[in-house]
C-alpha cells in the first residue's frame, strides 16, 4: 500500500524510495519459487491500490491489468532471488538493471501500459526529476530501486556497522546528486515564445456528447469557445480528443460546421474526431486529430498510434478476432443490453503526422500515447517543434486517474526540453514548459478557455539525442539474465535426471 500510495496525487513521491526496502528484505530470505509467489502477491495489492479507479472505464480491464503487470515484477525478483542463491551479492546488483528492462518491456507490442514505473511517483517533485532530459524516465527508476536497496542494506542487521554506515552515506549522496543537478539546470525565470495557442476545455459530460438528440451542442459550445479568442491573434486553436463527435470526412453537415468554426475563429483549429479508412477490403476506424484551417480545408491528419489496450481496441485484432467487441458482442449480451461505451474496436495508426502552422510545426499526442518516451522523443526528432497532447480523461472522474495522467505528461517535457499544450475534455488543461512547470491550468470539471505563448524547441537534451539507453540496454541485459537462468535450470533438470 506504501508504495501506491507515492503514486497518489500529493507530493509524497518520497516513499518509492524507500516503499520496497522491506518486501525486498523478505523476499531475499525465501527460495525462488516462494519469493515468486510473494512478490506476485505483493504486487497485485500494489497495482489494485494504485489502478482501482481503471474500474470506473471498464472493469474487465482494470482486472487484466492488475494480474498482467503484477506478473513482470514477479518475475524480476524470482531471477533477482535466484542469482544471490548463485552469489549473494549478485542479486542486489542485479535487480535494479533487471527492473528497468522490466519497465521498458512494458511499454512494447500493442499490449502495453506502461503506467506504473517507479519514475513516475516523483512527478511533483520537478527538480528531482530534471535527470530524465539526460537519462530519461528508466534512469531515474533505476535510481530509485537502487535507493530502495541501499536502505535495505543499512537496515539490515547482518550487516557490518561499516557496510550499513557506507549505506547509508550512499542513500543521501545519491538523493542530493539528483536534486543539485535540477536545482543547477533549472532556470529560476519563467520565459515566454511567440507562438500563441489556445486550449478549450469544454467539460462535456459524455452522455450529452454522443446522444444523437444532444449532439449538435458539442459544435455550438466549441465554436462559441473558439470564437471567443478570435480576437487574440492565436496561432492554434486545440480541442480535447473526440471534442468532435463525428467523423468529418465522411458527415459533411457537421465538417461544414467545424469549417465554419475556423474561418470565424481565423485560425487553425486542432479537432479530435473520429475517422474511418477503407483498407484491405474492410472499414477501419481510428481515434483521429484533424486540423482544420480558416478557409475551410483539412490540412492534416493524425491517427493514434499508441491505443489502450482491452479499451480502445484488442491487441493484434487482426490476428485475434476473438477477442474484439464486435465478435464477443455476439455472445455476450451485456455488451450491447448495458450500452457498454469504454470498448472500442479501433485500429492503431502507423506513422507519426508533423502538423504545420504560420508560425511553428507540432506533433499530436492522443491521450495514453503520453505515456511512450521513445514514441515522444521520435515526434521530436521528426520535426515537432511542440507538443499537443489531446485526452479526454472524463471517463476517469475525480479518481487519481486524471492527475497521473497529467505528470506523465510532465516528464514528456522535461525529457525533451520541449513545452507541451495539454488540452482535455474535463480537465486538466495546462501548459506545461520545458522543466515542467505549469504556466496555466484549467482545473477539473471547469469549462475554460486557456492562452499561452511558447517557443520552439531550441535545442535537442541528451535523452531526445540517444533515446531510451537505460532501459533498452537494461531490457537486453534482463533477456540475456532470464535466458541463462532458464539453461541453467534446464540443464541442472537434464543432470538431476
């Protein structure tokens, strides 16, 4: 409980650090298979607390999601454990390089969620994290276990005074290294750019959106919304994702009302929809962000690439048609009886769209694709020059849902120096600058019209230049590890025999 707790929407990051000193003091005395158990069991309480509120969407995926990633750190500690059964120091040495290979396995393949990482419990302590412009997020989670094993080590009372003292010493070295490298790098003056941009949090409840007697509300509040800055000089002008609810290449009453929003705003208008494109002999649909210019023409398109899964879409659904809502809805009669809305069938995108205005060039981010470093990193390298991150995380209520959802945006742009204009739904709206300070912010359930002024990004950190290194070269160390492990233990099998 602990260590949900540090995850929790109040600054008390803190206890990730030391949150797994003692189940790891406990696992360390066990043999393999009982530590796997343990630590699997630690685990699923740990992501229950942290991911209970994944409920109020959809409860078969807030299940999925509790036993699926208690199983990854399970894992790690069952090699970690048997390693120091090998050679009692190499456990510990291990474990930290083997938990962010852990980590950054979890944000591959289409069945990803990479939302627990240990980084991500310090989001409200900005100094301590600016070490992920250079290390990125799986550096810092290799900090923090390694934190959590010094403290554990000076606890220990097997342990020689020396070793315990050195411990110890090494815990406070290492905490204030990390804060003095944000305290030196972090400019102490807020600065402002020339590109100007507007953010609309509407705060619409989702049963007004999507009922077709109710729909045509969304496009009067928008465009009241929007027109509302006309006369700032605004650069951009950003709707939460599927503000729109309609799918405007194929429902022309409803593109001509969005047209007609921007030649009355006379700007561009970012709009999250809906799209659907024939492909290989079937419709496909995606979650999509059009931007929509004043003379009344899409200039650009960008499908999500990185989709929720068991929410927005089943993983491979192509290859595993079972599990999608359209074919489960025949045998299950709740899905269709109890209007279940948190299911979608959505393809993925495949490619990263650069979005071109007068003034810069950005990149969309669609709501959970926030929380994929590298994804990030190469609509940064591709062009960007800011970021949009559209969400509508009103499914999530006042649960910690939405705040977690809005520091994973901060790290976003502390790792690449690059300020991000997070427009939701329901909140929370922000600008957010490039060390992670919110410079506006629309608070939850509030209908607000946010204006800042950014810049460019200026020049490329280590972290967007080199990527993640931490957590690629860990995740080979962690495959080398498992494999050797498992030879070991087949070969000592065939001997035994």
């Amino acid at each position: 409980m602990l260590l949900a707790v540090a995850y929790l929407p109040l600054p008390l990051g803190f206890i990730a650090w030391f949150a797994l000193a003692r189940p790891l003091a406990i696992l360390f005395r066990l043999e393999t298979r009982e530590a796997f158990k343990a630590a699997y069991f630690f685990f699923f309480m740990a992501n229950l607390f942290h991911l209970y509120w994944v409920a109020v969407v959809t409860p078969p995926g807030m299940v999925a999601a509790v036993v699926i990633l208690s199983l990854y750190p399970a894992v790690i500690i069952a090699a970690a454990v048997r390693l120091a059964a090998v050679k009692k120091i190499l456990g510990p040495l291990a474990l930290p390089v083997l938990w962010v290979g852990m980590e950054y396995f979890r944000s591959l393949t289409e069945f990803a969620f990479p939302w627990t990482d240990l980084a991500y419990s310090q989001g409200y302590y900005l100094t301590f994290i600016q070490i992920v412009s250079v290390i990125g997020i799986g550096g810092l989670s290799l900090f923090i276990m390694i934190m959590n094993i010094l403290v554990w080590q000076t606890f220990l009372k097997n342990n020689r005074l020396e070793t315990r003292v050195s411990t110890a010493i090494a815990f406070i070295g290492l905490t204030a290294a990390i804060y003095i490298y944000g305290w030196i790098v972090m400019p102490p003056v807020h600065e402002e750019g020339d590109i100007r941009v507007s953010l609309l949090q509407g705060n619409v409840d989702l049963e007004t959106k999507w009922k077709p007697e109710t729909r045509d509300l969304n496009f009067v509040l928008y465009d009241s919304l929007a027109r509302s800055v006309s006369d700032d000089s605004v650069d951009l002008i950003v709707w939460p994702e599927t503000a729109a609810p309609t799918y405007p290449r194929h429902e022309l009453k409803y593109f001509r009302m969005l047209a007609e929003t921007a030649r009355r705003s006379a700007a561009p208008n970012l709009v999250g929809a809906l799209d659907v494109v024939a492909s290989d002999g079937k419709e496909k649909s995606y979650n999509s962000a059009f931007q929509i210019m004043p003379e009344g023409y899409i200039s650009h398109v960008f499908h999500k690439v990185k989709l929720v899964p068991f929410s927005e879409h089943a993983p491979y659904q192509d290859y595993m048609p079972f599990l999608t809502r359209d074919f489960l809805a025949r045998y299950l009669d709740i899905i269709k009886t109890r209007e279940v809305q948190w299911w979608a069938d959505f393809y993925p995108g495949d490619s990263i769209v650069i979005f071109d205005i007068d003034q810069s060039r950005y990149a969309v981010l669609i709501c959970f694709e926030a929380a994929f470093p590298d994804f990030v990193r190469q609509c940064v390298l591709k062009g960007a020059r800011f970021l949009v991150n559209i969400t509508n995380d009103t499914w999530f209520g006042r649960s910690p849902g939405p705040f977690q959802h809005m520091r994973i945006a901060v790290f976003r742009a502390v790792e690449n120096r690059i300020w991000v204009a997070r427009c939701a739904n329901s909140g929370i709206s922000a600008f957010i600058d490039p060390y992670g300070r919110e410079r506006a912010r629309a608070g939850l359930y509030s209908q607000k019209v946010l204006t800042g002024n950014l810049y460019p990004i200026r020049d490329y950190p280590l972290f967007t230049r080199l990527g993640p290194v931490v957590g690629r070269y860990s995740f080979y160390i962690m495959l080398m590890t498992l494999a050797l492990l498992t030879f070991r233990w087949g070969y000592r099998r065939i001997i035994g025999r």
